[in-house]
C-alpha cells in the first residue's frame, strides 16, 4: 500500500526555556518556513484546518511549544497524530542545555523563567526538565545547547530540516560612492578606490561616469588597478561563504572614490561582472552618486 502524499513539513520546536529554541524557530523562518510561536498544542489541527480553507496546505510551518503550555505534555499525541492523518510530515526538535548555562542565560537577560515569574529559578529549571521528559524520549533531533554558538545552532537546525537548495541565499549588493557626499550607513565591507589614478583629470573623460567603456579602459589600463581587483576578489571569494554560514541574509560591498562618478563606478561594475562568474545568490549593482 502506497504512503500517502505528505502535505508539507512541520517542525515542532520544544524544549528547556532558554535553550535557544526562538533562535531555532528564527533559523526556520528566514528559511521559508511559517513560524508560530508559544502555539497550544491542542490548536494545532485546528490551524491546519483554518490554513487548509483559506490558503491550502502549508509547505513549511515550525511551530514553537514548550512548558507554557500546562496541557503540551499530557495532550500533544493526539494532535500530533491529528496532524500526520492530515498528511504531514511532522518532526519534533527538543532543545537543552546544563542547568548553570541556563541560569546563566536568564542572569545576563534578565527575563523570568515562565514556570517561575516570582523567583526560583533552579527549581523551575528542574520542574520544565521533568516535565517535557516524554517529549525528549520522541524527538526526532536533540540538540544540546550548553557549548554552541548562535550561528552553530543555526547550522545544525538548517543541516537536519532544510535542503541545500532550499536554503536562502546570501543576497550581495555592490555600491560605488563617493567620499565627499558621506559614507553609506548600509556598507558592511568598504574599500577605498582613490589611490587609482583619476579620469577626472582627463578633459575628454571628466563630463563621463565609469559605466562608460572609455572610462572603464583608462582605470583598467594601470596595473595596479587589475592587481587591486584580483585581491579583491580573493578576499571575497574566501569571505562570502563565511558569511552566509553564520547566517549572514544581506551584505554590501561599498567601494568608493572622491565624488563617486569614475574610479569607483568602473570597480564597481567590473566587481559586479566577477562576481556573478564566482558567486550563485541574488547580485545587485547600484551607483549612489550618479547624478
């Protein structure tokens, strides 16, 4: 007998508060994923019902459950079970750590423990573990927070429960600007093109911008021009993929001039073409200072 079709993908999100289980959730829904938070287990088929008149199926949902809700550990099989009968894949994640990283935790946040609003904070850490015991023996993933980085969290969570190709790319932007019209507040790299020789200078060049090919050819015609882009482009090359394994979602590459009309518009753009040779996610050219 065939199995039945999969609706979609739901992963439910518990375990100790504190352990990192809105990071998790986080992850998840920068990745396409509907997220709900702090949802009652027992309204779960009910939201699927609602999503299913409205919308049809959800692709994708993480949903957050944990020791807020007084009837999650009694209760949850059978909406769990609703759930799978309406086709959907779902998976459970359980997140922990040790009991001094998460006092800890709650110390440098200065948030209550939700199962402590009043104080006693160790023993409402013991009650949440006991507590939320029989869903950690059903988790399809534990992961134990104690000793893991926000960014390491991220990756094991999008390694278990997203596809490579499903993952959000990297988005790069690469700007010109000019030094004399102020620094753009969005660049997160930025380098300094006014050590090239200026086109400014040159009378048939000075009334062009460096998206012309004229322009382009003189920048391009000293040596130390195409050195200075060759390492650029291997600090790139290197970096890009570092950044979109910490989750980095958006980075831009400033690179300027004195007035942003010349030298580091004719970077940008012959930036911008090497780039798109080296690198698949969504690539943006744009000129600040053009007039």
């Amino acid at each position: 007998m065939n199995a039945p079709l999969k609706s979609g993908l739901i992963v439910v999100v518990t375990g100790l508060s504190g352990s990192g289980k809105s990071s998790a959730l986080k992850s998840l829904e920068d990745h396409g994923f509907m997220a709900i938070d702090n949802l009652p287990a027992l309204l779960l088929p009910k939201v699927l019902a609602i999503r299913k008149e409205s919308h049809g199926d959800f692709i994708r949902l993480a949903v957050g459950m944990d020791g807020r809700d007084p009837e999650l550990v009694g209760l949850y099989q059978r909406p769990f079970e609703e759930a799978r009968e309406m086709g959907y894949d779902l998976r459970l994640l359980f997140l922990e750590a040790d009991d001094a990283t998460l006092v800890k935790r709650f110390s440098e946040t200065r948030r209550p423990h939700p199962l402590a609003p009043d104080g006693g904070l160790i023993r409402a850490i013991q009650t949440e573990r006991e507590r939320l015991a029989p869903l950690r023996e059903i988790a399809d993933l534990i992961l134990d927070t104690t000793s893991l980085s926000a960014p390491r969290l991220r990756e094991l969570v999008l390694k278990r429960f997203v596809s490579a190709e499903s993952r959000r790319a990297l988005a790069v932007e690469v700007l010109s600007f000019g030094f004399k019209k102020g620094l753009p507040p969005e660049a997160d790299l930025m380098f300094d093109v006014r050590f090239l020789p200026n086109p400014f200078y040159v009378d048939k060049l000075r009334v062009l911008d460096g998206r012309d090919a004229k322009v382009q050819d003189y920048v391009f015609s000293f040596p130390e021009t195409r050195e200075f882009l060759e390492k650029l482009m291997g600090v790139l090359v290197f970096l890009l993929p570092l950044y979109q394994r910490e989750g980095k979602s958006y980075l831009t590459i400033a690179v300027g001039c004195t007035g942003g009309q010349h030298r580091s518009v004719a970077m940008a753009c012959s930036l911008w073409e090497r780039l798109r040779e080296n690198f698949r996610g969504p690539l943006v050219l744009r000129h600040r200072d053009i007039a």
